[in-house]
C-alpha cells in the first residue's frame, strides 16, 4: 500500500505540472517494474529507450511551440488544402480493416444497432455525413478512438464502466467533435512529415498495445506516441478541450446530459487511481485536473438536460455487452436475476447460449418473458435458442412475426436470414440481406450471410462464382486483404465464360488490389 501511494503521488505531480508526455511514459515503464506487471526487463528497458529515442528524433518533425496565446476559438471545418474527404474515407475504411484484422471485435447485430441509434443522433447534431462504422471492441479498458473518414471505435470496458447512456453518449460526442473540427487532418500540418495514414495508425496503435500478446508491440507505440506527443502536447489539450466544449452541444441538441461528460470524466480519473499505469484514453485524451474542472464548469453553465430516462434499457445494454465480451461472471448474473432484474435475465440467457445449454437458457428467458415479452431482444434470443434446438419452424414462426412489425430491423432480418439459410431458402435470405449491403458495403456479418446463402444455391450456375465472392467481401473488410484478393482470382477464372461478370469482379480485383498497397 506504501508503494501505491508514492507511485500515485509522483503521477499527481507529474501530471499537475503539465509534464511531458516522455516522463509519462517513462515514469509508467519504471512502475511497472516496481509493481511486478512487467517480467521481463529487456522489454522495460526497450520501452524506455524508445521513449528517449523518438524525443530525439521528434526534434525533426516538429517546429517549436512559440507560447501562442491559449485562446479557445473553435476551429471550424478544417482549412483549406488539407486533406480531402475521400482521401480520408480511404484512410478511415483502411483502419477499419486493420482494426477488424488486430482487435477483438465484437461483432452482434442488436448491440451494433442499439449504439448506431444513438450514434446517428449525435452525428445528425455535427452535421457530419455517413460514417464508415462504429465498431465494438472487445476490451475491458476504458477507450475510445476515432480517425480521419467518419470511423468510430469503442472499448467495451467504457460501457461496462459507465452508469447510464449519457456518459457513453459524452465519450461519443467528444469523438465526433474532434472528427467535425478536422482535428486529425489539421494535426497532419503540425506533424510536420509524418502523414495522416501514419497518424491514424498511431491512434489505433493505442489500441492494439492492450492485446495481451503485443508487449513489445505496445512498447514501440509507446515510444511513437511519445514522439507525436513530446513537443505537441499544449496543442493536444487545446484540441480536447474543444472537443469537450463542442461535443457538449452535440449531447444536450440530442437531448443527453452534458454533466455526464464531466461525470465520466471523474469516472476515469478515480479508475486511474486504482492502477499504477495510464489507460489508453488518457494517453491519446490527456485529462487534467484543470481540464477536469472546465468540463464541470461549462457543463453547468449549458441549459439543464435531465439523464435520458431509459435507466432499464442501458442495463439490458450493459449487461449484455458484459457477457458478450466475457465480462460477466454467472455468479454476478445470477444475483441479478434472482432479483428479478430484467437485464440480467436476458444476459443470463445469452451467456447460457453462449454454453450450448439450451434449457438453462429457456429457464431464464421464460422468467424476463413474465416481466416483458416485447423486446427485440427477447424474440431474437427465442430464435437462437429454437436454432440450437434445431426447430426451424418454431425458430421462423417467432423471429417473422416481429419481422413482419419492424421490417427494417438489421438484427430481426439477419436473424430471418439466417433461420431461412438453415432452412435452404438462398433466396428469401439474400432478399433480407441484399438491402443492407446497399446502404453499407463494409457490413461483415451482411457478407457472411450471402456466402452461406450462396453456398446453399445449387440450383444456380454461379453458385461457385457467388460463394467466392462473397468470401472475398468477407475477408477484405476483415482485414485478410491477401486472402480476399486470392478468392477474387479465383472466382475469375470461374467466370471468364461470363463477360459481365467477368467484368464485374475485374473492376472490384483492381480496387482491392490498389487499396492494399495503402500503408499505415
């Protein structure tokens, strides 16, 4: 305990003089090895020495602060000569396959659904157009990132951590206020050389340093973070500080509390307290105590939103993500449902799902259907469970009959889908599925979904030729860019007595092919 408390003293200090971001690092590398996280000190001496070398070598990339007063002007839109929108979706759907590719995401219809609806409002707020993806990752830190072309990303630790929707809402709306304020793209200038595919990568890199195989993964961005850093970091806090100020506007013109940014905010500086090393939203975020208190201060002074009322929904929400991403033990779920809470019967049900056992899972689905029947949630967890029981027919007959209410339901139609594919029905499921690939062409689980219903095809000439290429959406945007590229050749060869369809995948060949050569 004695320990703790000198680590945690020096950090306060270091942090409440504007310390550079090199002593951070630093400083976290050296208490690592005091507190027994790091066992192998070749790696610790390696993180370190990347923080001293990439100081140096930031000399080269960076012009001098010259003290520049620290007025808090918005700084609209972006400027002109920076880099170009469609550059940027580029740039954005290139970290997006990366990220699909390096990180455990967490890929389930309803979940994606339920963040998109609230994700959408805000972006409607920020006038921003369509996103690439909001994208779930499966983590237990508190993180978020955004980069260039509209690509959101959230830590499933930071639902888990929040109290309500709000908080969520604010971590969303200060990711939208920094891709609204072009903050990224703007960085490029000051980052003299380095490139905004460069930049974007670093971003993700504070990410992907929390798997728990890239020790000396997260070593080398440690050490390239300390250099975007070093010599930037007034400008940094300025841009969060913005980015609060705006995303703030964006929470209270969709109707969510502004105080729940500053609430979080207080949320994280507490989980910091806990721990003898920075998260990595307070890396790529740094989060003052002055920067803490502003937050407070013009969130009170914003007109007064009451907390989004739907408590119990966010509950089903959190505690679903939580068994999703293997953060719920049953014995908390347990608790829950013997308290006849609605969100842990469902969660309880799902993580039974997750067990193959099939009874235990209608025990506890059976008990929320006392409670409520007319969840979205409820009908697709009756299917799944029919599925796993092979009852085709009781499976169609529940999940149609909702289907038939909500037609544009992602997660009602691709769970349609999938029964009809079970069923054999290629057709009916590609007639589901079709649509949603229209409005977004990176939709992993749309692709998946095509393949099997391809796969199920006999009937149709092209039945080899559509499996391929549908394989081949699937691994692109998966990441597996090579692998993607293979399934297209191949299905080419398939087609060549087919002109337009020969025509077809050649055009696609070249531009996945093109794409690949991108480097981050």
């Amino acid at each position: 305990m004695g320990v703790n408390r000198v680590i945690w003293s020096i950090h306060n200090w270091l942090k409440e003089h504007n310390t550079s971001a090199i002593i951070y690092l630093i400083f976290n590398a050296i208490v690592d090895v005091v507190r027994f996280r790091v066992y192998d000190l070749k790696k610790t001496i390696l993180s370190i020495a990347l923080c001293f070398t990439t100081a140096a070598q930031s000399a080269q990339f960076f012009t001098q602060n010259t003290g520049s007063p620290q007025l808090e002007i918005p700084e609209i839109g972006g400027g002109v000569g920076l880099i170009d929108q469609q550059k940027e979706k580029i740039i954005g759907e290139k970290v997006f396959r990366q990220v699909q590719s390096q990180l455990p995401v967490l890929r389930d219809p309803w979940l994606e659904d339920q963040f998109m609806l609230v994700f959408s409002n805000l972006l409607s707020q920020a006038e921003l157009g369509k996103p690439i993806a909001l994208v779930l990752v499966s983590d237990s830190q508190i993180n978020a990132f955004a980069v260039p072309g509209g690509l959101f990303a959230l830590n499933t630790g930071l639902v888990t951590s929040a109290r309500n929707m709000d908080e969520v809402v604010g971590v969303m709306a200060h990711e939208i206020a920094h891709v609204k304020q072009r903050h990224y793209s703007r960085s490029q200038e000051a980052f003299k050389g380095q490139g905004l595919l460069a930049l974007a990568g670093i971003i993700v890199g504070a990410a992907l340093a929390t798997k728990a195989d890239g020790d000396v993964g997260g070593a080398v961005m440690m050490g390239t973070q300390a250099a975007l850093m070093s010599r930037q970091l007034n400008y940094s806090r300025n841009q969060e500080r913005e980015a609060d100020r705006i995303g703030m506007n964006f929470m209270g013109g969709a109707g969510y509390n502004p105080q729940a940014m500053a609430d979080f905010f207080e949320t994280m500086n507490r989980a910091t307290s806990r721990v003898s090393f920075l998260p990595d939203f307070w890396l790529t975020h740094p989060l003052t105590t002055e920067r803490m208190s502003e937050a407070r201060l013009r969130a009170n002074q914003m007109p007064k939103v009451p907390y989004n009322s739907q408590l119990a929904e966010f509950d089903v929400i959190k505690w679903y993500t939580a068994v999703m991403s293997g953060q719920a033990a049953e014995s908390q779920l347990q608790v829950l449902a013997k308290q006849n809470n609605y969100a842990g019967l469902l969660a309880l049900t799902r993580f039974y799902l997750k067990q193959g056992d099939y009874k235990l899972a209608q025990q506890q689905l059976d008990h929320a259907k006392s409670i409520n029947t007319q969840h979205n949630l409820v009908v697709l967890l009756q299917t799944d469970i029919f599925l796993g029981l092979n009852k085709l027919d009781d499976a169609e007959k529940t999940v149609l009959a909702r289907q038939r209410i909500i037609p544009e339901n992602r997660a009602l139609n691709f769970k349609l889908a999938e029964v009809y594919i079970r069923k054999g029905n290629a057709a009916g499921a590609e007639r589901l599925v079709n649509p949603f690939l229209r409005k977004n062409e990176n939709d992993i689980i749309a692709w998946k979904l095509m393949q099997q219903a391809a796969n199920i095809d006999t009937a149709n000439p092209m039945r080899a030729v559509n499996v391929l290429r549908y394989r081949a959406e699937a691994e692109y945007w998966s990441g597996l860019e090579e692998s993607a590229i293979k399934s297209l050749i191949h299905a080419q060869r398939l087609s060549k007595d087919n002109q337009a369809m020969s025509a077809k995948i050649d055009d696609r060949l070249k531009t996945m092919q093109y794409e690949r050569q991108l480097k981050i």
